[in-house]
C-alpha cells in the first residue's frame, strides 16, 4: 500500500483548518472554561488515587472513576460549599456589628493611641491622623462599600444558580471521563505533538509532575495555615475566627508574604489596644507556627525537582488572579509550569544548524602533513 506524502501546500492548508477548528472550538466552550479548568486540575490532583484503585478492582474503570469522583464530593466540594456559607454568614455577622454600632472604631483608635509611645503619638498629629471622627467615617465607608459589593456578587450567584450548578455539573461530568480515559487522551495528545518522542513524554511528565506538586502543596498548605491560623485567633478570643482563618488560607497562595499580611496587623493591633499577652501569643505562634508550616510541609509535599520557585509562583499567582479572577489563582501557575516544561525541553534539544543551545562538539583536526 503506497503512502501518500502531503505537499507542502496541502500541509499547510491543512495546519490551517486545524487552527481555526481550535479556535471555535475554544470560542465554543469559553462559557465553561473554569469548569473546565477545574475539572482538569482536579483529575491531575485525583489520577494518583484513580490509579490505586484500579490495581486493586482491575478492568472497572467506570467503578473506580466514580469512587475517584465521589471522593472528591465528599472531600473538596461539599465542605467548600459549607465553609462558603458559613463565612458569608459571619461577615454578615460583623458588619451587622458595625452598622448597629457594635464596633466603636473612634473608641478602639482611641485605646490605641492611648497605649501608643509618644514618638508615634506626634508622628500622627503631624499627619493630622489623630481625627478619629474622620478615620472612623473613611473606614466606614470602605467597609460599607465592601459589604455592598460583596451582597452583590452574592445576590449574583443567587440569581445564577442554575449556571452555577450547571457548570459544577460540567466539571464533575468532564472529571469522571478524564479519570477514566485520561491515560489514552494524554497518549492522543503526546501524538498529535510535533515534537521528537522523549521530548513529548518530557513535556507532558514534567507538565504534569509540576502542576500537581504545585497545587498539591498550595492548596493543603492554605488549609493547614488557615485552620491553625483561625484556631490560634479563636483560642486568644479574637472574634471573627472563621473569616481571619479563611483570609489567611487564601492569602497563604501567596508565598513569602501570605499569612503575615493577617496576623502581623492583628497582633500590632492588640498590643496597640492594651491586649499585650494576646498580641505577644499571635506574634510568636505566626512566626514560629503559621509561617513554618509552608517551610515545613511545602517542601515534603512538593519534593525540591518538582517545586517551581517561590518567585514564579508569587509573580504567576498575582498575574493570573489579576487577568482572570479567582480562576487565576490556579491557572497562573498552571501556565508557569508549562512555560518552565516547554523552556527546559528546548534547552535540553539537541541544536540544529544556526540554532541556539550548546555548541556541537568540534570535529578533530587532521594533522598537517
């Protein structure tokens, strides 16, 4: 049987229907790309289990992918779900508080410069910062403001429900068939890549080796720095435990900087009222506590070949919430690990004529004769 060899038009032709098939097929499903999205990451997070299940229920891979699914309901969404709820309700809480007059802020700067040294006491006059009526009503009108945006977007998501679980639905639908038929569509994809073999296995290897340990890490990491986080501020009495718990797991997807930006404010601002000991404690367990558990078990749970450095994913999280929203949180160093797997294939590539990367060996000169 005689192969036909395309010519270089029909190649191109051809690479050109492709490209624009892509495209809308990309426009198409746009709607539902953090559905998407998430189901994909969650399929990366899960196959490891998926795959454990099936040596131990061999040739059921429809049983093994809805046990795999189950899982996930019961670990991630369903207490997302009531973590949800329950912190819409205590911020419902606060700022109820504040609008009933609960929270005296005039009296609490007041308690605060009070237990103020002098030297910070003139460097506020100065700045004419000592108005606490004025503070008090600025403040008032950032916190109103926010809790008005955030009644909203919640308003919103009521109002959308039906899109809401319409697209939970698509992401736990599409979850269920890429753990069960993953390995064969990573095989079609490896294929369809005009790359040499061990390039493309490097590439989607190392993809995916990269994207787990990194989403693995953060994510268990924001929930241990969040729980002990919040724990530390309820045992010290500090109201609103469950928002400030919440707060610091998000802002821990932050390296470097993360919980600090919570617990540093929160134990100055006790100290400032009078509350010492308290100040003291949540200084001491955020240094030594909440801050070593992303130098401790980051490293454990991400090994130090898969890590990506802690720059790129500050800068790739920033990035991504930035464009995207909440989705870019994860989508920023999803594509901060393709970009590494992509730049470490091409510098491992051996060099064409006038290309880049290492020089060829030289040949040996003849001996003169």
């Amino acid at each position: 049987m005689t192969v036909h060899t395309r010519s270089p038009l029909e190649q191109g032709f051809l690479l050109l229907i492709v490209i624009i098939a892509s495209v809308a097929f990309a426009w198409l499903v746009g709607p539902f790309i953090g559905a998407i999205l998430w189901g994909v990451i969650a399929t990366i997070l899960f196959a490891p289990l998926n795959k454990w299940l099936l040596k131990g229920i061999p040739k059921r891979p429809n049983l093994t992918a809805t046990v795999t699914l189950l899982v996930i309901v019961a670990v991630v969404i369903i207490p997302a779900m009531l973590l949800s709820t329950a912190l819409i309700s205590e911020a419902s809480t606060v700022y109820e508080k504040f609008q009933r007059g609960e929270i005296d802020l005039s009296r609490i700067f007041t308690e605060a410069e009070h237990n103020l040294p002098q030297v910070a006491r003139d460097w506020l006059s100065v700045r004419g910062l000592t108005d606490f009526g004025a503070v008090q009503a600025r403040i008032g009108q950032g916190i109103a403001s926010s809790f008005q945006t955030l009644a909203s977007q919640a308003l919103n998501v009521g109002q959308s429900a039906l899109g809401f679980f319409l697209s939970l639905g698509v992401m736990l639908y599409l979850t269920f068939f890429l753990l069960r038929d993953g390995d064969v569509l990573i095989a079609k994809i490896e294929r369809c890549l005009p790359l040499a073999p061990e390039q493309r296995s490097l590439l989607v290897t190392r993809f995916v080796a990269v994207v787990r340990a990194t989403i693995k890490g953060s994510v268990i990491v924001a929930i241990l720095q969040g729980l002990i986080g919040g724990l530390i501020f309820w045992i010290l009495g500090i109201s609103g435990a469950l928002l400030w718990g919440v707060a610091m797991g998000i802002f821990s997807l932050f390296p470097a900087i993360g919980t600090a930006l919570i617990w540093v404010p929160a134990s100055l601002y006790l100290i400032a009222t009078g509350d010492t000991w308290q100040g003291g404690v949540l200084f001491v367990c955020g240094f030594f506590i909440i801050s070593s558990v992303d130098n401790v078990v980051r490293p454990i749970l991400v090994g130090r070949e898969a890590r990506m450095p802690d720059y790129l994913v500050l800068i790739s999280t920033l990035g991504g919430f930035e464009l995207m929203g909440f989705n870019g949180f994860v989508l920023g160093p999803v594509i901060a690990a393709l970009f590494m797997a992509v730049w470490e294939i091409f510098a491992k590539a051996p060099v064409e004529a006038g290309g880049l990367g290492d020089p060829p060996a030289m040949l040996p000169v003849p001996p003169a004769p």
